[in-house]
C-alpha cells in the first residue's frame, strides 16, 4: 500500500471510530427506556450543532482543530459534520421504532457503513462503476458485517426468518452506500433500516397467521 493510501487509510478509520461514538445511544438504551434515550439524543445533536457552528463560523476558536483535520471530510469543511446527520437519523429511528429494532439498525448503519469504507480503501481493487469510488470489496466488506449483526440481533431457530432479516437488512446497507442521493446517507441509513427490519416482521406474523388458518 502507498504512502498516500495509508495516510487516507489512517483518516478514514479514525473518521469511523469518531462515528461509532453514536452506539453510546445504543448502550443507552439498552440500560434505560425510549424518553430518557431520546433526551440524551437530543443532547448530542445538540452538543454536534454548536460544536460544529463554532467549527465552520470560528475555526480559531475550536478546541478540538486536530482531530477536525483528521475525520472531517472537504466537503465538511464548511458545513454541517456527518455526527449531526447520524444523530439526527439515530434519534428518529429510536422514536419510530421499537427497541431491538432501533437498537439493531443504529448499530448495524454505523458498523455497516464503517466497513464499507475501511474496507474500500484498504483492500479495494475493483471499482463498481467507473466515476465512482464504490469498489467491490468495500461492497463485500459492509455486506458481510451487516449480516453478522443482524444474524446477532435477530437470532433464533428455526434460522430462516433472522436469515431473511440479515439479506434485507445487509442489501438495505450495500445500497444506500452505492446509491448517490441529494440527502446524506448518514441520516437515512438507520431509518430505512427500521422500516425493512420492521416490514419483515410483519410480513413474518401475516404469513404465521394464514398457514396457521390454513393448515389448523
């Protein structure tokens, strides 16, 4: 690997772990209820918007320059961070949806999306399209750790429904990433997670019910 592809390396793995600062929401929630979760949500953004204003409006003034130089992306520069989009969506899904729901699919956008760019940089050789930086192993890579997550989260035997959920949920992750929309992926992602999640599950009880009309 190059000397410029480890630097981009190094700053986009520290640019993840700074995102996964977000389970914090997920640990949260597990321990407490939904009210005192999305009050501490609320927090955050709100900690996220000023932090962020004093960036863009009073560079000299932020404490924390260095670690904006390493995680802030250039179109950053002048705007709104990805942590405030990720928390606005983060805070959303929490009071949409239920909590194993919310939980999975806060945690699976974060480590998903994560992946797909490590895993992009460090091992991606085959690009997706060609005026793109999407590649292939990036693809695999949030895939692959998507799956594993839901398959967690959702886990029980007979293994075909949590199966279903974890393709939903890992193609969900894949095609947002590849996907150019006008809205930041680090807002939508855990949401339409919520809603394929949850669609599954009802499509799972409907199903449940007829064979159990028909067949009993």
């Amino acid at each position: 690997m190059k000397k410029k592809e480890k630097i981009k390396l190094r700053r986009e793995v520290s640019r993840k772990l700074f995102h996964l600062t977000i389970l914090v929401v997920v640990i949260l929630y597990y321990f407490s209820n939904k009210p005192t979760t999305l009050l501490w949500c609320a927090i955050f953004l709100l900690g996220f918007v000023v932090s962020d204003i004093i960036r863009v409006k009073a560079y000299y003034l932020f404490p924390l320059r260095k670690m904006a130089d390493t995680v802030t992306r250039p179109f950053e520069k002048r705007t709104l961070g990805a942590a405030v989009y990720f928390t606005i969506g983060a805070l959303t899904t929490v009071f949409l949806f239920e909590k194993i729901i919310a939980i999975a699919a806060v945690t699976i956008a974060a480590a998903g999306d994560g992946m797909a760019a490590v895993t992009g940089i460090a091992l991606g050789r085959h690009k997706i399209f060609k005026d793109s930086q999407k590649t292939v192993e990036g693809s695999i890579g949030a895939f692959l750790t998507s799956l594993g997550l839901s398959i967690f989260f959702f886990f029980e035997t007979p293994l075909f429904w949590p199966i279903i959920i974890s393709i939903v949920a890992a193609s969900v992750v894949v095609s947002v990433d590849l996907v150019e929309l006008p809205i930041d992926d680090n807002l939508i992602l855990s949401i339409i997670l919520g809603f394929a999640i949850t669609y599954v599950h009802l499509t799972r009880f409907y199903l449940n019910d007829i064979l159990s009309i028909v067949f009993f």
